[in-house]
C-alpha cells in the first residue's frame, strides 16, 4: 500500500459490521457517523496523518490561536 492508496473496508464483512452497530454499539453509531464525515475525501494513509497532525497540532502547540504555527509545526513532516 502506499500513501496515497484509499484505504477500503472488508465488504465481505461490512453486513456484520452494520448489524453489530444498529445493535450492541448502538450508542457509538452517532460518533461513527461523524468520524466518517469529517475523514469523507482523507481516506488515504496521507491524508488520514496530516488530519491527525493538524488535530494534534490544533490541541498542543496553539495553532488554533495563530496559523502560522500550523504551518511550522507541520513543514519538518513534508517530504520526510
């Protein structure tokens, strides 16, 4: 696999899944359905780190407050 692949699901599995949800993990399907929203278009390898990046980013080095240290803090990952 390589970083750009979309990471695809086990259709094979996909019907056991759905059920389990609607039944056992009922009171997760709602943070599962916004997970899959706010992933939509970062299915990849790539993209999913540069969202957990961003995220941790956002949380721990005051990015929200000052964009420009999102930037910094995300240019030693570029490339490497």
């Amino acid at each position: 696999m390589r970083a750009l692949d979309t990471i695809w699901s086990n259709d094979a599995k996909r019907d056991k899944i759905a059920l389990y949800l609607k039944t056992e993990a009922k009171a997760y399907l709602p943070a599962l359905e916004r997970a899959s929203r706010l992933i939509d278009g970062f299915e990849s390898l790539l993209g999913l780190e540069l969202l957990s990046t961003v995220n941790w980013l956002l949380a721990h080095d005051r990015a929200a407050a000052d964009p420009q240290v999102l930037l910094e803090g995300y240019q030693p990952l570029v490339g490497g």
